[in-house]
C-alpha cells in the first residue's frame, strides 16, 4: 500500500511537469498578468524562467508556464491545512508577506486559499484580511497572527497605496495642492478636479497618478474634448476614506514604501517605523482609547501629490508624516482649511516654523547649541576655548558668537580636527593650563579623534572641561576617562536600559517582531504613542502641547516657534561623565 501512494505520488508529479507549455510575451504583459492568467505565483514564473528573474520582459519573449486547465495539483500532505474545517479566521497581511508565503506559512495549498478568499489577487495590502482555518490559525501563525473575533476590530489599520498603474512621475511643478476636491455624487465619493487654462489629459493623469483609460471610463464627455472648467472625477475614493468609526480617533500614517515607484531608499525605514507605531497603536487601543488608523503610502518626493487623494480632511483627525520637508509642506496647503494637527517625525526647518497646527519632533541643531553655550558658561574661568567644526561650521560659528556675548574676554578658536586642541601656555610660569574643548560635528571618526585628544590631555592636566552637542560611539566605550575630562554631552532617543517601562516596551517589541527595535523602530513608537497620548480626545492635543514626556527613548518637550506658529521639539537627554 506505501509503495502504491508513491507510485501515485510520483505519477502525480510526472503529469504536472508534463502539463507545462509556453507563452509568447505581448504588448502589454508583465510577469503578474503573466502568473494570474495560468494561476501560477509570480515566483514559480521565475522558477520556471529564471533568465527572466529580473521581470524584464520584451514582446516577444517566450515564456515556460503552467497550463492552469490541465497541470494535476500534487496530492497534499497529511498536515497541510485544507478549506474544509467548519471553523474559519482571519489574519492581517504583514510587511514582505507573499501569498505564497501565506500557503508555506500556513501549510495550505494555493487552491485551498483561494477558496477561501475569492478575491485574493486584490488583497496584497499590508493589513489586508486573509481567510485561513483557524487550526491552522492557532497551530502555524506564531505572534504575527492575529485570529478575527467575532465583533469588529477596535484598531483597523489599512495600508493605502496609489493605483499600481501609476508609472510616470507626478509633476513637481506649481500645481495647487488643493486642486482635488472632494464630493459625493449618488453616494459614491469621488475626488474631482476642475480644468484650468492650459491643461492636458496628459498632464491630469500625471498630477493624479491614473491611467487615460481610468479618466475616460469616469468621464464619457472626454470625448468631445478637454475644455477649461470641466470637472473631472478623479478616482472613485476606497470606503476607508467615507467610513468614520464612531467616535474613534481618525489617525492616518503617511510612510515613504514607494511602493507605487518601485524606489526602495526608504522603505526599509517606513516599515521598521511601522513596527514601532503599531505596537504603540495597539498598547493605547488595549487601554480604552478608541482608534481608526489609516496607513497611505507616500511614495516618494516625487509621486507624494498622487498620495494625498487617499486623504479626506473632513474625517482626518490627526495625520503623522510624511518624512520629507518638501512633502510636509504641500501636506500642510492640502490640509490649510481644516486645520488638521500634522506631525513631522523628521523634518525641521525655518521654513516650517508659520504653521500653526504643524507639530516638529526633531530637535534642530541651535537647541542643542543653546544648550551647550549655557553649560559652558556655568563652569568657564578665563580658559582658552577650542571648537571642533564640521565642514560648513554653522554650529561652531554660531556657539562662539553667542559665547562671546554670554561671558568676558571669551578666547575662542575654531579648527577642523582635534589635534588642533592644545593646553594652554601661562607665559609667566610656562606651565600648561586645561582647556575647554567643544565638539560641534556629529561623525563618529571625529568623535573618536576628539576623545582621544581629551583623554590624553586630561593625563597632562587636570582641570580639562569637555562638551559635544552630539552623542558619538566612543562616549559609550570610553566613560571611565573620558571622566577625566568631565564630558557634558547632549543625546536624544537613548533608552535607559534599566528602566521598567522602557524594559517592557523591549519585552514587547521583541514578543511582537522576535527581535529588537531598529532605530527607526524606536522613534515610531515614541512619536505615535507620545501623540496618541496627547490626543486623548479629539482636537485636544494642542491643549496637551505643554506638556513635558519622555516616551522610549525619547524625549518630548514642544515649545511655539512663534505667535502663532509651530510647535517645536527642544527636548534632549544631558549626560555627564
């Protein structure tokens, strides 16, 4: 009886082999069309082709393929999971999971999930609901997975992206950001836009990232011609961008996956801030706070304008990102009437600084220059003062004109390296008297030159007072003699290892994700759980901005840049050896 199974066995796999056949590429294809019409994975494409891995295709091209009508499905092992238990849940798509990745996971042949999930091809969203048996659920999802309950979810998170059609860049001229509207029309949503003097249908359909042929089908008139004044709809809008939950706090993410221009620079970061933001989402949700978190994908500086029609500023309480200055900006014209309260993780700039509801998280360079100059001034005695540059010595020309003016006959001298740093002469005696030393350039290689300087002339003498507005490698490595020197220095996002609530944000990150938060990981908990916190109820965070909080690893301390502008992080961690 063994021997006959693996008799069949082996015949069932003789025939699957035996069924393939080719397919000659045309105009038009590409290896998802490809796959989906013969109902093979993209990878099994590649497998069978892998002179094609790359997915570049010319028309032309003949392609091995697996005859979807006549290909005999191997038998399925004893402990894969298969649609016919009575009992179904749902998981929610992570980062890089693959449907084929689902089936290996999951032990569940691709027939069988797409049984249960007849419109599978459409679900590649991260937070996507996948159907699977629930034995399978319990036995192979390990911390990732999450088994649907019978009411609805309190959190929803849903990762938006623009339209997989989009392929040309959006124009990064002078276009109006507002230019999209939004209305209702027989109870479907549309974004719309109104023809100006000058407009193409080419130019439209790069502003919004849709293709001619989504324009045309939503606007028969086009016909007959593009005339100013027309309004065009746009896109017809996903129900996450009309439906409210409740009262629930509406939150968008706006992080740079790029995934609708393939550009890869920065989505290794967006995902590892996602991890950290979900983890704070989830952990406010757990405590009461009720939440409606909406993920878009931003794309890159480029494509941002096409992103912000998955935006509705009439149902939008709080949105966290995007990461570029260029891109805040035209966030905060999109969002100018509503006045939505917009958090920058990354960005700050003067130019930011006229917006009211714009809310800055890093601490910018002149706070920690103040800082410096301040701490300088308490222990300064008529020492020579010596300020390590970078390139452009913006921060070291602008600590020694504010030192100038906060102390007398301040002497102080900039150089370039640390080598430059020498103890001062008393011309009288000819004994060496300690110095000063400021190091206001943040590379890790100069950092290490200027520990060294400082422990070696703290040898010589004593007295030697040492200041950075940065954290670098070395401080870490060399505490006990750089002690010697009584280094001061400025850090942000430093996790105090030994505190509770910090060593329980790690244990469940780590039981989460099974590894330890990456850096941006870290500034994605401690932004969206800072702000959650503050948001407790809706339009009440700028009465919670005065408030001083130090979350993970970082510490939040806003202050108004001015009447009526925004309001600016200048929060940072002393540490004193």
């Amino acid at each position: 009886m063994i021997k006959r199974f693996f008799l069949l066995s082996g015949l069932c796999m003789f025939l699957s082999v035996s069924a393939q056949k080719t397919h000659t590429v045309i105009k038009g294809d590409n290896p998802y069309n490809i796959s989906k019409k013969y109902g093979i994975t993209i990878d099994e494409l590649n497998r069978l082709n892998p002179k094609f891995k790359d997915g570049k295709l010319a028309i032309g091209d003949i392609l091995t393929v697996k005859a979807g009508n006549t290909a005999v499905t191997k038998p399925v092992s004893s402990n894969s999971a298969t649609p016919s238990s009575t009992k179904t849940g749902k998981i929610y798509l992570q980062p890089k999971q693959t449907i084929y990745g689902i089936t290996k996971q999951y032990r569940i042949s691709e027939a069988d999930l797409r049984k249960l999930n007849p419109d599978l091809d459409s679900h590649t969203k991260i937070g996507d609901e996948i159907t699977l048996p629930i034995d399978s659920i319990k036995k192979y999802g390990g911390t990732q997975a999450t088994i649907a309950p019978t009411k609805p979810v309190e959190v929803p998170v849903e990762t938006v992206q623009p339209s997989s059609n989009t392929k040309t860049k959006i124009d990064s001229g002078n276009e109006k950001s507002s230019a999209a509207v939004y209305t209702s029309s027989n109870q479907d949503e549309y974004a719309t836009y109104t023809v100006e003097q000058g407009d193409t249908v080419f130019s439209i359909v790069n502003k919004f990232g849709v293709t001619i042929d989504e324009l045309i089908a939503l606007n028969p008139d086009l016909a007959k011609g593009l005339k100013t004044g027309m309004v065009l709809k746009i896109k017809k809008l996903d129900a996450a961008y009309t439906k409210k939950n409740g009262d629930a706090l509406s939150v968008v993410l706006m992080l740079p996956f790029g995934y609708s221009t393939n550009e890869t620079q920065y989505r290794a970061m967006a995902v590892d801030f996602l991890t950290g933001a979900k983890l704070a989402i989830e952990r406010n949700a757990a405590k009461g706070q009720k939440l409606d978190i909406k993920i878009v994908d931003s794309g890159n500086e480029a494509s941002f304008k096409s992103s912000l029609t998955q935006i509705n500023p009439n149902n939008t309480d709080l949105i966290i990102g995007p990461f570029f200055k260029s891109n805040v900006i035209d966030l905060l014209d999109f969002t100018k009437t509503q006045k939505i309260p917009v958090v920058a993780p990354f960005a700050n700039s003067p130019e930011l600084y006229n917006y009211s509801n714009l809310i800055i998280v890093e601490t910018n360079d002149q706070a920690y220059a103040d800082k410096i100059v301040e701490e300088v001034k308490t222990v300064y005695s008529d020492q020579k003062i010596f300020v390590v540059a970078d390139a452009k010595k913006e921060n070291a020309n602008y600590i020694k004109s504010n030192l100038e003016k906060a102390v007398k006959n301040a002497n102080i001298t900039i150089v370039n390296s640390a080598t430059e740093i020498q103890l001062d002469q008393n011309m009288m005696t000819g004994q060496s008297a300690p110095v000063i030393a400021i190091l206001a350039n943040d590379n890790d290689a100069v950092g290490e030159a200027f520990s060294s300087r400082m422990i070696a002339l703290s040898k010589e003498v004593q007295g030697m007072k040492a200041f950075s507005m940065y954290s670098v490698l070395s401080f870490e490595k060399k505490v006990d003699e750089l002690s010697q020197a009584s280094l001061v220095y400025l850090m942000d996002r430093k996790i105090d290892a030994d505190g509770s609530y910090e060593k329980e944000i790690l244990a469940a990150y780590k039981a989460k994700y099974c590894k330890t938060p990456g850096r941006y990981a870290i500034i994605g908990f401690d932004v969206v759980n800072d702000m959650l916190s503050r948001e407790n109820k809706k339009g009440e965070i700028f009465k919670q901005m005065n408030k001083v909080q130090t979350q993970l690893a970082t510490k939040f301390e806003f202050v108004k840049s001015k009447t009526n502008g925004a309001y600016v992080n200048t929060g940072f961690r002393v540490i004193r050896h």
